[in-house]
C-alpha cells in the first residue's frame, strides 16, 4: 500500500467513525484493532482521537462536536467536512479496512 492509499485508507476509517456504516458502529472495533497504529497522517491521528474520546452518539452529534472539540484540542483551522462525505462502506468492509490499516508497514 502506498502513502498515499494509506493516507486515503485512513479518511475512509475516520469517515466511517464520524457517520457509522449503515449496520452500525466501528468505534469498539477501531478502538481495538488501531490502539497501537502509527497514523501516516498526523492530523488523521489527531482526529482519531478526537473522535473517540467522545461520547458515543449520532453521526449528527459528532458533525457537530468535532470542529469545537478539535479547536479545544488546539487544531481550529481543520476542515472536517472532508469526514463527513457520504461513504458506501459496510460494517463488515470498514472492519477490514480497518485490520488492513493495523497490518500496514509503518
């Protein structure tokens, strides 16, 4: 996997924790499986934990929580509409995606 799918890979999980999939949550499996993972993107790993430091709750809640709790943390200046783009990932496909990323060289 290159940088840059990596760096792509890593969006999509992240767009998969801020919305859900449509069978439902990552969160305890990303939680999980990522708890040792080197993000490639530093902002991702920012967002990341961000995200689950959270309460659980909505996609509607964390569309909007996360730009203020991001700010809070120091980042006022991310974008994180690029989180929100309507993705087709299942539960099942995002999980993968997920333990793929975990594999990854790093």
């Amino acid at each position: 996997m290159t940088g840059h799918d990596r760096g792509e890979r890593e969006r999509l999980v992240l767009g998969a924790l801020c919305q859900g999939t449509p069978q439902g949550s990552v969160r305890e499996s990303a939680r999980r499986i990522l708890a040792r993972y080197h993000w490639q993107e530093p902002l991702h790993q920012i967002v990341y934990q961000v995200l689950l430091a959270m309460p659980f709750g909505s996609p509607q809640l964390a569309r909007q929580q996360l730009h203020a709790r991001l700010t809070r943390a120091g980042f006022p200046d991310v974008e994180v509409g690029d989180f929100f783009r309507p993705h087709s990932l299942s539960q099942a496909a995002a999980e993968e995606l997920i333990r793929n990323l975990a594999g990854s060289k790093q």
